[in-house]
C-alpha cells in the first residue's frame, strides 16, 4: 500500500543572527597584506575569500613541519613506540635541543616540532618512522597528492631550504584544513605550551613554548605553525573560528604576518557565517497504520554546516516535511522525511528525519497535537 504523500506540517523557522559585526567589519575594502603570497581559506566550504599569488611556488620553510608532525602523530596513535636519539639525527637551526641518547615518545617528537619547530625532532621523526629523511619525504609527498597539494614538493621533514623543496600558499592551507581533522593534531597545534617527560633519562622534564604568538594575540585562534629562513622570510600558517565558522590562514614571506592574519581574519568573520544544521535534538511521534504500535518515533539528524553571507544569515529558512501518518512496517533508521535549509529559495542543505525503535518518557503520552504545537514552537524559544 502506497503512503498518503500530504505533509504533516510545514514549519518555517528564521534563524537567530548571533555574531556581532566589528568596527573593523564595517569596512568594505579588502585588507592590505604585506606577503608575497598568501591565502584566506574557509574550512566549511572549501573556498578561497582572499589570496596573493594563492598559487605562486615558494620555500615554506618550517611551516614543512605540519606534515612531518601530523604523520608521525598518526604513526603515534597506533604505536608511541620510544626512539633513542643518534647521532645522524641531528640537524641545524632550530632545535627541541635532543642530546645524542636520550629517549623520548614518537608523540613527544611532535610536540618538539609544533611548539619549539625543532629540526632535531623532525629528523628523529623521520628516520624513525621511515629508516631516512629520504624515504618520509615520499611519505610526504605521497599524503601531498592525496590532500590534493598538485604544486608542492617535500625534500626535507624540517622545511630546511632545498631548490626542490615547495608549495604555496593555497596547498598549505589544504594541508592545515586536513591535518585539522585529526584530533591529536588539532589538541596540540592549540596548545601554548607541552612539558615532555623524558624516557631517558628519566628525571628530565622539559616544557616548550609555543612559537604562534597568535594563539595569544587573537582569541579566535585555534593553531597553526611558523617558519623562517633566510630565503624563505617569515611564513605562518594558522587556524581561526568563531561562531562554528573555521578560517585557515597562510602568508608566506610576510615581514608583518601576525597583523596580517588578524585582519585577514576579522575581514572573513565579517563577511561570512555559519549556519549549523544540527536536528539532532529534534524529536515527534507519527500515527503508524498497520501495525503492533500505534506511532513512530521520529527524530532528526546532523548534518554539515553551510556557510552564507554574514548579512543574509537571518534569512535562511528551516523547513520540516514528513508524511501525516506512516504504514508498517517501519524499521529503525527509515527515512521518514527531511529538514531542509534555504536561502533565498535556494536549498543550502538537507537533514534526515529517521524512525526510530522507542520513544522517551517525556514524550510517549503527547498526543499528535501537541507535537505539532511543539514542533511550530521548535526553536523559536
């Protein structure tokens, strides 16, 4: 038997604007930056609002170090075996300052590399991980190709200058958007600063401090990493977010990029928002015909964000379809109906409404009425 197709109900909800627009958000003009290259990229939808030379092949110094840490996090997680510094693991410039046989955690390694940029710790990274500098450069070139780094190429798991070593400034922000799902990466990009515990010798503890002084400067700030060479100039990568909107930042070459960052991303956080499409906490009962029940739980679902223009958040509409009664049967996880999100008469995203096996307490004895005063009344509160 064919379900009735009438809908239920039809709900419309205007949602809240929440963020508050800056003085410097006022502004209509683009920021002035002082990088040879540099791109402002957003996390939630994968576009570029700002860019230089988005595309331009150059030296990125120790901003290398996101790659070589997030590998060998990811090798950590699954064995945080101890390595033994020697002798071919050191390395010049800057440094964790690891002494020829002691003995720290893979995990610690990275630590030394996001916090104090230690090329010891890369090297010891590297040849841990891959027997030589050498071989976890494929590593890294390989996960390059995967983010979809077409313009980049890794020599050295420190970003020490080699002809052959580069990217630009739009791969290095997919690099930071990707590391960012893993959730070592992003708990320790965020830190100011990490004590590590010595395996050898054991009465060794050292606390490193973060070289972002953005995580301090910007509240907004959620991580990132900095990097400098003579050749390179001064190169950083960071990550900001506000009101669930996330922006990755990078400026490469830039005598002025703490400033820079900031404007680039007060600039995003005044034209874009976030509008989170979460109906997890959405919650009616259905009549069900046909079957041992006399109604169907049903309950909505997450989906991802969408990102719209700051201004015009208050108009995206949310809108609630399902069928006015169900047949049997009806198992758990059926798709009953959708909650849709518009703007302008443009959908932006869809949840699913889904059956479910029970119903809690608080709403078993409400009759299809009342759930439908409730649901009119959903987030109007």
């Amino acid at each position: 038997m064919k379900k009735i197709l009438s809908v239920i109900v039809v709900v419309v909800v205007t949602l809240t604007q929440t963020a508050q627009i800056t003085a410097f958000a006022q502004e209509t003009d683009k920021p002035a930056v002082n990088a040879q290259a540099c791109v402002l990229y957003c996390v939630d939808d994968g576009k570029v609002y700002f860019s230089v030379n988005e595309n331009k092949k150059m030296k990125p110094a120790s901003t290398t170090k996101l790659m070589t840490s997030l590998i060998t996090l990811e090798y950590a997680d699954s064995a945080d075996k101890v390595v033994a510094f020697t002798k071919d693991m050191t390395a010049e410039g800057s440094s964790m300052y690891l002494k020829v046989g002691e003995k720290v955690k893979l995990s610690d390694l990275a630590v030394g590399m996001m916090m104090a940029s230690g090329n010891d710790a890369a090297n010891a990274a590297a040849i841990s991980i891959a027997g030589s500098a050498e071989k976890f450069s494929e590593l890294m070139n390989n996960r390059a190709a995967v983010i979809g780094m077409k313009n980049t190429h890794f020599v050295t798991p420190s970003g020490l200058d080699d002809e052959n070593h580069y990217s630009t400034a739009y791969d290095m922000a997919l690099l930071m958007s990707y590391a960012l799902e893993n959730e070592s990466f992003a708990k320790l990009t965020s830190r100011k600063s990490v004590t590590v515990e010595f395996s050898e010798p054991q009465s060794k503890r050292t606390t490193y401090t973060n070289h972002n002084r953005l995580l301090s400067m910007y509240e907004y700030c959620t991580g990132g990493k900095t990097g400098y060479t003579m050749a390179a100039g001064r190169c950083l990568v960071s990550s900001a977010k506000k009101d669930g909107l996330t922006f990755v930042c990078v400026t490469l070459n830039d005598r002025n990029d703490w400033n820079d960052h900031i404007a680039l991303y007060n600039y995003g956080f005044s034209k874009l928002a976030c509008v989170e499409c979460d109906d997890s906490d959405y919650y009616l009962e259905i009549p069900c015909a046909g079957g041992d029940d006399e109604s169907i739980c049903v309950t909505g679902t997450k989906g991802k964000n969408v990102v719209v223009p700051f201004d015009k958040k208050s108009n995206v509409v949310r809108t609630a379809y399902a069928d006015n009664f169900l047949y049997a049967p009806v198992k758990d996880g059926d798709i009953v109906g959708r909650i849709e999100y518009t703007l302008d008469g443009k959908t932006l995203a869809s949840t699913n409404l889904t059956a479910v096996e029970y119903s809690n307490t608080q709403n078993k004895n409400k009759s299809i009425w009342t759930k439908i005063k409730d649901f009119f009344t959903y987030g109007k509160e």
